[in-house]
C-alpha cells in the first residue's frame, strides 16, 4: 500500500488522535510524578494532604484539558467538508455529535471523580488515562464505517470500562459488576464478531457502503445475511442495554463507582448507538424491512420491561440503570423509523439524556457516602429542606427524564416519537408515551421524597467544585434547551443518516 | 403586532423569580399579591380594544422550534376571553387567602402558584398545538407540588394520584397531536381547522384528545382524581384546581376536539352527554351524602362540569355559549365555595357538617356570603348560575329534549344539597359551644374583600349577562359543528 495513502484525510481522526497523544503524555506526567521526591511536595501547607492528593489534582486537571482538546478539535474539523480515511472512518456531522456528546460525558466523568475514591485518588494516572481511551472508542464507534474498525472501537472502550468498572477494589459489589460486565461483554463482543464475519462474507467487504452496494445489488449470500444481522444485533444489543440483552445492566451500574455509572451510561449509550445507526442505515437499509419489525418489538419490550422493572427498586442507581434500558428502548423508535430525521431526533434525545443522566448521577455522587457506592432511595428524604438547590436541580433532571415539558427529555422524546409517527409506527409510538406515563411513577417518586418527606436525621452531602459545576451546567442545560429547543434542532438539522 | 398576551402569560413567571429571590416572608407575600394584580391588571387591558368578532385577537406568532413548524403562537377569542379574565382575578384573591395563612415555606408556595398562573393561562391562550401540549403538561407540576406538600393529611396520595392520572391522560393525546402533524403537516391550530381532516383520523384522534379533556374535567368515570385532590389540596389550592383547573378540560374540548374533529363530535356526542347526564345526577346524589363540607363542594363540582359538557355537547349556540359563561360561573361560585370553606375551617379547623348549625346567629356576615354563594351554585334567577344553566337547558332541549329534562332533574338535585348545606351551617340551633359568638370570629375586612369581588360578579354576570355572551357568541357561532346545524333562535336576557 501506498503510505502517503496514510496521511490523506487523517485530520478525519484528529480528535481521537488528540485522545491518544494525550493518553500518552498523561501516563508519562503520572510516572514523573511517582519518581518525585516527596519533600518537594511537602512545600504545600496542608500536611494531611498526602502527595497522591496533589497529582490527582494535577492529573483530573490535565485530563479535562485533554478532553477539551478533542473538543476543539472535533469543532475544527466540523467547519470541514466531510471526508473519509481509508474507507474506515468518516467525519460527517451525525459522527461529530456524536463524538460530542461521548466528550461532554467523558468530562462530566472526570469531573464527578474528583474526591470520590481513596483508589481512584492513588491510582488517578491508571484511572484518567482508561477513561480516556474509553473515550476514544466510544467517538470511533460512530465514526467508523468499517465492521472492523468498529469492532476495536467496541473493543477498546469496552476494556476500559470492565477496569473502570472494578476500579472500587474494596467493594465485592464492584469486583462482581467488573467480572459480570466482563464475562457477558466478551460474550457480546463474540456475537457480533461473528455476525461481522457473517456479513463480510455476504457483502464481500467489511465496509459499510460496499456492503450496502454488494446487497442492494442482489449479490450476497442470503443465508449469511440474516443471521449477520442478527448476531450483530445481539451485540449492539448488550451496549446499548436492550431486553433481553440487558441484564448486566443494573449491576453493573450498582456496583461500579458512581463516576464510572454517570460516564458509561451516557457514553456507552451514545456510542454504541451512533455505530448501531450507522451499521443499520448505510450499510443494510436494503434489508429495512426485515430488520425494522424485529427492532420495533425489541423496542417496545425494552420500553414495558425497563420501565415496569424500574418501579420495583429502591436503590437510586439500579432505578437509573433500569431507566435507562427504557430510554434505549425509546432511542430505538428513531431506528426503526429509519429516517434521516429520525436519526437526527436521535442526536438530540442523545444530548439531552447526557445532561439529564449526568446531572442525576452527579446528585447521587454528592448525597453519597464515603466507600457507600449505591445511595437508596429514602436518602432523598426531606433533602429539600437542607438542600434546596440541589433538591431542585434532581427535581429537574427526574422531570426531564419522565419526559415533562418545558426541558429537554420532553423535547427528545417529541422528535423521536414525531419521526416514529411519520414514518408509520404509530403503534409503537403509542406504547412509547404509554411507557412515559408509566415512568413518570418513578421519577416522581424521587421527587416526592425529596420534597415531601420527613428528612432523615443527619443528611450529609459531599461538596467539591467539580461536582458542583456538573450539576449547575447540567441543571441549567435541560432548562435552556428545554426552553428554547429550536436552536439546538437547528444544529442538529441535517445531521442524520 | 402586540405584545399584550405575552407579558400576560408571563408576568406571573417573573414575579415567582422575584418573589423567590425576596428577603422576607413578608415582602415575599406583598410581592406575589402586586404580581396577580398587576396580571390582572394586564388581562383587563383586554376589554377596551376587543372586538366583537369570531377571529382571534392580540396574535402573537413567533418560529419556536423553525425546523419543525413549531411556533410560538398565541392568541384570545371570545370562548377564551373570559377564562383568562376569570384565571386572573382567581389569582390574587387565592394568594390573599394564602398570605393570610400559609406559614411553611412561603416563598416556594407563592412561586408556585404563580407558575401554576402562566401555565393556565398559556394553556387558555396557546395556539400552536405543541406549545399548548407543553402548557398543559406543565401545569401539573406546580399544582402537584401545592397538594403535596402543603396538603392535609393525605396529601402525598392525592399528589401523586392527580399528576399520574391526568399524566396518563394526556399521553395519547401527544400521539394524536403528532398523528394530525402527520396528516396535515401543521400544527397549527386555525390552520389544522381549515384542513379537513380524513374521518377515520377524526376518530381515533378525537378519542384521544377527549380522554385528555373527559379526565382533566372531570367527565364520569374519570372523575376519581378530584375529591381526592380537592378534599387534600390547600384552600388557595382548591380554588384554583376547581376556579380554573378543571375548565381546561372543558375549554379543551371547545378549542380542539369540536373545531377539528367536526365529524367525530356529532358521532359522539350522544355518549358524552349521556356520560355527563350521569356525572350530573352522580355527583349531586353523593354530594348529598357527604359528611365534610369541603367532600359537598369537590362533588358538586363534578356534578356542575357535568352541565358545561352537556351544554357544548348540544353542539347548537345557545348550548356551547351557555357552556363557556357557565364555566366562568362555576368558577367563580365554586371558588367562592372553597373560599367559605377554607375560611371555616381555618377557625375551627373542622369541615365536619355536625359540627356546625346556627352559625347565623354567630356569624352572620359569613353565614351572608355562604347563603349568596349557594344561592348561586343553585342557579337562582337574578344571579349567574341560573343565566349560564338556563342557556345550557335551552341548547340541549333544542338537541334533545329528553337530555333537558334529565339536566333539570340535576338543578333540583343541586338546590337540595346546597341547601342542605346551609341549612346544617347556618340554620338550626346554636348549640356547639365552639361556635359561640366569643369563639367563632365573623369574617374580617380583608376576608370580605376576597369575597366581595366574586359576588359583585354574580350579580354582574346574573343581570347584564349580555355584556358578557355577546362577546362569546361571535367565535361560539363561527364553529363548524354549530353551522351544520339548522340556525336556532339567539335567546339573550335583557336586563
């Protein structure tokens, strides 16, 4: 191969490029910071500050900068014609927001991790840099046009988050999560390794518009096609937590440290749909019509049961975790509809759910104790009597999450479901609000308890800056674009496949 | 173009900005009384430059959401005119009721009413359907949060039990409203009239709509909801739950179920009615069973809304305007109602009708106003109840006699036991000591003035009645479902 080839379009990685220098250069920052003498720490005035204290400051401040260097560079390269590198990745607008909305989680994540653990406190080089490298798969996941550059990119956050997911040793509750996440993801990562193989042999290419060519041609190999379809299906199926792939969903999301909770759910979320989306729409839209019916059921089951199995629980973290297998079944209604419109809705529901799920998240982060890991439900007795703004930034994002207009979730759900009743699954559509009315159960029971309970006797709350940050930013960002959506699906306009 | 409806619908939403942010408990409460005011103030500005024409008036049109046709799109005609009148002077004689007694978190308390303000009037004056969609979503919330959290005993139950059935409720409605988008290509409200709609879309998007409206009213049997919320909710509460809240169902129906869906309403209408026939009769027979006095009110009301939904359900003029002045009427009188009560109880801290009788003798201003409020809740002649029912009777007699007939049967029902209330309030013996006259203060300056606009009203509305249908009649005849119809003769009362 010719190797200036190489170098034509490698902007199109830029921002994950700028991840994986940064992966590098945090590492090399971490181990210069173990060789440190300790007496040129000890200049700070603060003698109980232990040196790990001081690089974790440094390290999460570095993280963040990387983050936001991604950050720039996916707007730079947004102002850029859309181009493709080697027939694998793509940067178009649906990658770019993509890419965003896994960056805007990833910050969040560092954000919220500040303080949280003794473990991550001593490890914080270990931690950040697999933070970032989840980061980087998951923005490849929408941007990679390619069964096998999708697959590393599955792979590489993957491994991430199975580390990060065990990263609070002290807890078994963590260690399990770890191994469980581990065991059915490799799993998962074999299904759809297969159907990728499947449909390389049915399209006579591992990338997606061969593919889609090779097919609606009517070349290919049926009797490969489908199963290849369905296989992937079970692995997008186990990332995207939808029933009856989603039972690792609330124990992993119990047991991991909050953090790592907020992080995966909104990235994985948004990864692994971009990289579902665009597997499905340009590489099998010629076969819409067998895969549409078996989404739609997949949709409407992941709905009723995540939704139904929400009502039952009493710990915050398993309820999030069942919620958000119900909003995956609600994301999905845009990709049975299999518009261009609709995958767009998606976009949005997408940035909505990370500020809404974050920001709920970051509430349960700061009414945690320390070395807790979970919070149960009757912690939210009374808070809003000792913390007003934080009882009425939670009330926010639970509202917004049952999908209560004026903010931001009402607004995803109304364009999915609008894409969903115009591309003609007014059924679906149907069981989707009926499942909004079911929610609102639970949601609102949160709020109920936070503002009409007695309080429990000594609530405490952890402070931080980080912390603080996330919620105001994420309180304020389902207000605003609750409030004024048209902007915002104005950005968005366009972007869908 | 103005921007009258928008400083309207939005003034309340800073005044609860501002009264969150005042220092004092004190300021908080004079502050939430100047912003209802100074709403209402607004909304009067209304009256000099209306014209007595079918068309909506003060439009205000602004792209929203661009993308997807989504505008900001307000706008007043006459069978919205006099709900917004009506929300706004409802408003600061509740917040006056509440400054008087609230003393838990009184700044929370205050914003939330008046957010509970913009939304209700976002609800009467939105145009686009989305947007109303979206003030009709939101109000729950700060009603909820009142019942919930300065409620009686039960109130948690009744909270949750309001916001999750009038939650489900309206949830079809958001895929019927999407289904019309689909169909139409707009959502825009007089646009989406002039679409003509396919039958079969009619149908089964006017079920959806009417599940909405028929819980929201409440229309029998979706009426569980309201004498739990009501018998819970704060006085102030109350008031505005059955002043206002309960018209949006009603007023749902006239602006989006009848204008749009013209084929499905006549296929239905006979059900409804009937329906409400039966919450008429129902409501009336258990408020006379009622033991607690605010459990009478809350029934009654099921028992009046029944009468509003007959009436728009004659589909003729006379029924559908009698229905919008009875809507303003049952406001006010049931308001007026829950005032009484809420003022009751705040001295003796009892709803309990055998702990009552002779209060005459004790309290004769109090037992006055109840007596002239239940005079009007009765719908006798020279006051507005008997104006609104009587029109109502009318249009349904011209549609269906046998529906009169039944209806009247209902008026009788409700002298009975308005009276009845009175007669175990008021009248009788004084024998409790706790009503002594040295232990049961009468009703003081500021309580007279909460009461006294209302029964002005009464008055008002019960003698010139004119000034008030000529301007609903214009947009009530413009209606397609009322053209249909063979003309009926306009009966007006000349004062």
């Amino acid at each position: 191969m010719d190797t200036s080839l190489l170098f034509d379009n490698a902007i199109v990685l830029l921002p994950e490029i700028v991840l994986a220098v940064g992966v590098m250069v945090l590492m090399m920052v971490d181990i210069g910071l173990m060789a440190e003498p300790e007496n040129r720490t000890q200049r700070r005035k603060d003698a109980k500050a232990p040196r790990e204290q001081n690089s974790a400051a440094l390290l999460s401040g570095l993280t963040v900068v990387i983050l936001l260097l991604s950050v720039g560079a996916a707007l730079f390269i947004w102002s850029r014609p859309p181009a493709e590198y080697l027939g694998g990745a793509v940067s178009d607008g649906f990658a770019l927001s993509a890419r965003l909305i896994v960056l805007l989680a990833g910050i969040f994540g560092v954000l919220l991790s500040r303080n949280y653990l003794p473990a991550i406190e001593r490890q914080s080089g270990a931690y950040y840099s697999l933070l970032i490298l989840a980061v980087i798969g998951m923005m490849l996941m929408g941007t990679a046009t390619n069964l096998i550059v999708l697959f590393i990119a599955l792979e590489i956050f993957s491994l991430a988050l199975y580390i990060l997911s065990g990263f609070y040793r002290e807890s078994a509750r963590s260690i399990e999560a770890a191994m469980k996440y581990f065991l059915l993801g490799a799993f998962a990562s074999a299904f759809f390794v297969y159907g990728s193989a499947l449909l390389y042999g049915a399209g006579g290419s591992a990338n997606y518009v061969r593919i889609h060519e090779t097919l609606s041609s009517g070349g290919g190999n049926p009797s490969l096609v489908l199963p290849g379809i369905a296989l992937l299906l079970v692995g997008f199926g186990f990332k995207v937590s939808l029933v009856p792939f989603h039972m690792w969903t609330p124990d992993v999301y119990q047991g991991a440290p909050t953090p790592v909770t907020a992080f995966m759910s909104v990235g994985t979320k948004a990864a692994a749909f971009a990289g579902f989306f665009r597997v499905m729409m340009t590489a099998l839209p010629s076969l819409y019509d067998q895969w549409a019916v078996l989404l739609a059921v997949l949709a409407a089951l992941t709905m009723t049961v995540g939704n139904l199995t929400a009502l039952r629980q009493s710990s915050v973290k398993r309820m999030l975790a069942y919620s958000s297998v119900a909003h995956a079944g609600n994301i999905l209604i845009a990709l049975v509809a299999g518009t261009a419109a609709a995958s767009s809705a998606a976009l949005f529901y997408l940035f909505a759910y990370a500020f809404m799920n974050i920001g709920a998240f970051a509430v349960i982060v700061a009414l945690e104790r320390t070395g807790e890991g979970d919070v149960a439900q009757s912690r939210f007795d009374g808070i809003a009597e000792r913390f007003p703004a934080l009882a009425a930034a939670m009330a926010v994002f639970m509202l917004s999450l049952s999908g209560m207009p004026p903010l931001a979730g009402f607004f995803g759900k109304f364009l999915v479901f609008k894409a969903g009743v115009e591309a003609g699954w007014s059924w679906l559509v149907v069981i989707g609000v009926l499942n909004s009315a079911i929610s609102a159960y639970y949601y609102l029971r949160v709020v109920v308890a936070m503002y009409f309970s007695d309080a429990e006797s000594e609530p405490a709350r952890n402070t931080g800056a980080g912390l603080n940050f996330s919620v105001t930013v994420a309180a304020v960002a389902v207000i605003v674009i609750g409030l004024q959506p048209g902007l915002w699906t104005g950005l968005l306009r366009g972007l869908g496949i | 173009m103005s921007f009258l409806l928008s400083i309207l619908t939005f003034l309340p939403v800073v005044g609860a900005i501002i009264v969150l942010l005042a220092p004092s408990d004190g300021l908080k409460k004079g502050l939430a009384f100047s912003a209802t005011i100074a709403t209402f103030v607004v909304s009067l500005l209304l009256l000099p430059g209306w014209q007595e024409i079918p068309d909506m008036q003060f439009v205000e049109r602004y792209a929203w959401m661009p993308d997807l046709d989504i505008y900001y799109y307000l706008g007043v005609d006459g069978i919205s005119l006099w709900l917004v009148l009506l929300t706004t002077l409802l408003m600061p004689i509740a917040v006056a009721f509440s400054n008087q007694h609230i003393k838990e978190s009184v700044g929370s308390y205050l914003a939330l009413m008046l957010l509970m303000e913009t939304a209700m009037l976002g609800v009467f004056l939105a145009l686009d359907l989305v947007l109303f969609y979206v003030f009709w979503e939101f109000s729950l919330v700060p009603m909820a949060l009142l019942i919930g959290k300065w409620g009686s005993q039960n109130r948690i139950y009744a909270a949750v039990k309001f916001f999750l059935y009038t939650l489900a409720g309206s949830a079809l409605m958001l895929v019927a409203i999407l289904a019309l988008y689909f169909h139409a290509g707009t959502f825009d409200l007089l646009a989406l009239q002039s679409a003509g709609l396919p039958p079969g879309v009619q149908q089964l998007a006017f079920l959806a709509f009417a599940l909405a409206f028929a819980i929201k009213t409440p229309l029998f049997p979706f009426h569980t909801w309201l004498p739990a919320a009501h018998v819970q909710a704060p006085t102030a509460g109350s008031v505005v739950l059955a002043g206002v809240l309960l018209k949006m169902g009603t007023y749902g129906f006239l602006r989006f179920a009848l204008p749009l869906f013209p084929v499905a309403t006549s296929n239905y209408a006979s059900l409804i009615s009937v329906l409400a026939i039966v919450g008429i009769l129902y409501g009336a027979l258990v408020a006379l069973a009622q033991r607690d006095l605010k459990s009478l009110v809350a029934y009654s009301s099921v028992a009046h809304m029944g009468f509003v939904i007959l009436g728009i359900f004659a589909l003729n003029e006379q029924g559908i305007s009698g229905a919008v002045l009875q809507m303003v009427n049952h406001g006010l009188s049931t308001g007026a109602l829950f005032l009484l009560v809420g003022m009751l109880y705040e001295r003796r801290h009892t709803r309990l009708l055998s702990e009552y009788g002779g209060l005459w003798a004790s309290v004769p201003i109090f037992s006055f106003f109840f007596l002239v409020v239940a005079m009007s809740s009765a719908g006798l002649p020279g006051l507005n109840g008997f104006v609104g029912e009587f029109t109502i009777l009318l249009g349904t007699y011209a549609s269906n006699p046998l529906f009169a007939v039944l209806g009247v049967t209902g008026i009788i029902l409700a002298a009975w036991y308005l009276l009845h209330a009175f007669r175990q309030v008021a009248q009788g013996a004084l024998e409790n000591p706790a009503n002594f006259k040295e232990n049961l203060p009468d009703l003081n300056w500021a309580e007279i003035g909460q009461l006294a606009p209302i029964v002005l009203l009464f008055f008002a509305i019960g003698l010139a009645p004119n000034f008030f249908l000529s301007k609903i009649n214009p947009s009530v005849a413009a209606l397609e479902v009322v053209q249909s119809k063979a003309p009926a003769v306009v009966w007006q009362i000349e004062p």
